[in-house]
C-alpha cells in the first residue's frame, strides 16, 4: 500500500540525493550545500538587515513604469544576447513534476478518453521544458509562448520544433484579452509556469491567474516553480534596484518578484491546493566561512472539476432567465 500524500503544505520527503546532502549528517562546513535546510533566526535578521537597506535606496518614482511598459523590449535583449547559451537542461522536472511525463512503463502520454494530452509552457524562453517533453514522449501537444517575440524565434528555429507537435507563438499572460487565440479555451491539461510569474509586476496577478484558470481544462492542473522571499538573489540587490515591496529591476532591465507561500495561495485562489511549500537549500563558502541560502517556492494547482458557485440571494418568486444570478467564487 502506498503512503498517504503529505498534506498542501508539507513539503514531501526529498528523494535520496548525493550522501551526505543531510545538514544533520554532518559540521555545516563540511560540504557545499544541505538540502531541506532550516530558517534560523539569524538568517531570518540578516535578511531583513538587507532588504531595510535596500527599501531605503529605491528606484526613483519617475524611473519605475518604465520596467513594466518596456518590459518586452528588455527580455527580447535579454534573449538576443544569450541565445546560444540560454537553453537549460532542467533534469530535475520528472522528480518534481511526474504529471508531465509518460507513466514509467512506456505507454503513451494519453487521457483517459483516448484524447492527446496538451500541455502549455508559459514563458517558455528557449523551451527548456517543452524539447525535453517532447523528445521523451511525442505523441503529446505543447504549446509554448513567450512575451518575448526573440525567444519565440529561437524556439521556432529549434531543429527539434515541429508544428505537429508543437504551437509556439507570443503571448502576454497578464493580457486582458484573455485566453490567447492559438488555444481553444478550456481545454489544456497542464499548465506550465517555472520562473515566469515572478516577472510579472504584482498589480497584474489577478488577471493573469485568471488567463491561466480560463485555459485549464475542468480538473487540468498548473505546475508553478519560482523565487522564494529572501532567497540569495534578492539579498544580493544593491541600493537603487527595488521597485516596491519585494520587487526588483535586474541590471539587464527586466523584473524579477520574490514570493511567499501566502502569496502563491492567494494567487491561484480559485483552484484546489495540490502542493504549495517552500524548497529552501544552504549553500555555503567553506574558504570564507558564508552561509546563503537558496529559496523557491513550489506548487500544483488544479482548475476544479466542477466550478464552485455562489448563488445571489433570492426572494419566494420564481426565478427564471436573467432573474437567476451566479458567479464563481473567489477564495482570496
């Protein structure tokens, strides 16, 4: 009999890495990095020494829309400039997200219905999920887009890319037109989005869970895997780089957010919680005696089955037509 799943926000038991990787096994400096690594009270100090350092040396007001108005234009050069060496292999996927991949025994990537499984890699820079996917399995359809039109190109200009399997094409996620023309709504499988939220300025949130929910199919799920509050690369933010709460501007132009496990539930609100926690890691200088600790924030959010509804209160009358209101309800 299996084990019972570990409740949403437990984070399961690690599968066995290189010996030793266990801080309880041995002096902290006597490797490189722990995994599962505890939050002491000194890191949690340290952390807000810095980041009260940095709110004290913002972006100046007059300099911060620009990030967001221009951002297509900074990530098409942040593209341009790494084209042949942005692709990264991200080995880790089957271990932390199984549902992406054909079951172990060989057999097909289908739906129960018979129907192709369809998958949606937002933010898909260089496709460094969708190849991988595709070349294990090609009898499943990804679609992959990039508010980016440079890193479409590269996409497209891939060998591997093949339209018969593959959709790329350009798409902004916090887009008010909603679910992209490409996509007949309502019908994908699992949505992918690994470090491509934590770009989005936090104001347009809203709309793009809603985008994300609306290309779900009922029971269709989003695999989320980004940047945790205070994790090494925010801490390492000097003065003028902030701008607002926990939201930075890189010195290539583009904008990176830094989450909190509060923050990615209320985030994806309208679905049910298949897993949020937080993998934090500690790497350390032996030489210099450093502690720095990686933090990113994972989760599996399903689009329900059957949509939650909250009906308008009703008088005794009969209720007919446009007299009978509903709407989804949105767990905040």
């Amino acid at each position: 009999m299996e084990p019972p799943p570990p409740p949403p926000h437990q984070k399961p038991p690690p599968p066995k890495r290189a010996a030793g990787r266990n801080r309880a096994s041995a002096k902290v400096f006597s490797q490189n990095a722990w995994d599962n690594a505890e939050w002491t009270d000194d890191a949690e100090a340290n952390a807000r020494e810095k980041v009260g350092f940095q709110a004290q040396n913002p972006v100046p007001v007059d300099q911060r829309n620009v990030y967001s108005e221009c951002a297509n234009e900074f990530w098409d050069k942040f593209y341009s400039n790494h084209t042949n060496n942005f692709f990264m292999d991200r080995h880790w996927l089957r271990q932390e997200f199984p549902e992406l991949f054909k079951p172990i025994d060989g057999s097909s990537s289908t739906n129960p219905d018979g129907s192709r499984k369809t998958v949606f890699e937002i933010g898909c820079g260089a496709g460094n999920t969708a190849f991988p996917l595709l070349a294990e399995d090609p009898s499943m359809f990804v679609y992959a887009a990039d508010f980016s039109s440079t890193a479409v190109d590269v996409v497209k200009k891939n060998p591997a890319y093949d339209e018969s399997q593959c959709k790329a094409f350009v798409y902004d996620v916090t887009s008010k037109a909603g679910v992209p023309p490409e996509i007949p709504p309502g019908s994908v499988d699992i949505c992918v989005c690994i470090f491509v939220l934590s770009a989005l300025n936090p104001r347009d949130w809203e709309q793009a869970a809603s985008n994300i929910y609306n290309i779900l199919k009922p029971g269709g799920i989003c695999l989320f895997r980004d940047y945790g509050r205070y994790d090494m690369a925010q801490l390492r933010f000097k003065k003028g780089r902030l701008l607002d709460d926990n939201f930075y501007i890189r010195g290539d132009g583009t904008q990176v957010y830094f989450f909190t496990q509060d923050e990615v539930a209320k985030f994806f609100g309208r679905f049910e919680v298949v897993q949020n926690v937080v993998d934090r890691r500690l790497l350390v200088n032996r030489s210099r005696q450093i502690k720095m600790y990686r933090v990113w924030m994972q989760g599996k959010f399903r689009k329900p089955l059957v949509e939650s509804i909250e009906l308008s209160s009703v008088s005794n009358q009969n209720v007919e037509g446009d007299d009978f209101e509903a709407k989804e309800t949105y767990a905040s």
